[in-house]
C-alpha cells in the first residue's frame, strides 16, 4: 500500500482530484483537509490556505494517480509524493484490493 500525498489549491480542486482518482478505481480511498501553507514561489513568501489530499493506492497504480493529479491539477509543478506504507492489517488490504477492481 501507498499513500500519494499532494496539496490543492482549494477544496473543491481536491474533492474534484480525489473523485476522478476514485471513479478511475486507482484508488481506494481519498481523505482532503483545509491546510495554511507558507512556501517561497517565484521569489515571493507566499502564506495562504490549500488543501492537503492523501490517496490510499496500491504500489500498481501510483504511476496513474500521478498521470491523474498532473494532468488535473491547477498547479504547473504539483507536489505528488508516494508514501509506503510498511504495515496494513489484512482486512482493510482486502477490502482495498476488491474496492480498485
């Protein structure tokens, strides 16, 4: 299992990203949140809030989660980060396997 981490310029960008990734079945699940982020861009401190959007997938699909968020995203350079995940309890595995067919 991975988790693939991004963050999106609102809520309703992440809500949109995590629809296409669950309707597309390459991925489980997707959590989103309001987070305040402050970051350099183009040589100015930027401070403003996003939203964080955390995707359960499988190892398999992670190279289409990334052609999703990239090719969806509003930002030009999308942070899209894998996450392995060393320990899963068999039931949620199971049911995440069966989820993305």
């Amino acid at each position: 299992m991975v988790f693939v981490y991004t963050t999106c310029e609102t809520t309703a960008e992440a809500k949109k990203l995590g629809s296409l990734i669950i309707s597309r079945k390459v991925g489980a699940c997707v959590d989103f949140w309001p987070v305040e982020s402050i970051y350099m861009y183009e040589g100015v401190m930027k401070d403003h809030l996003q939203a964080i959007l955390l995707i359960t997938t499988l190892e398999s699909k992670l190279q289409e989660v990334e052609t999703i968020i990239s090719q969806n995203h509003t930002y030009s350079v999308p942070l899209v980060a894998g996450v392995d995940i060393r320990r899963l309890n068999h039931s949620y595995k199971e049911w995440m396997v069966e989820t993305m067919r």
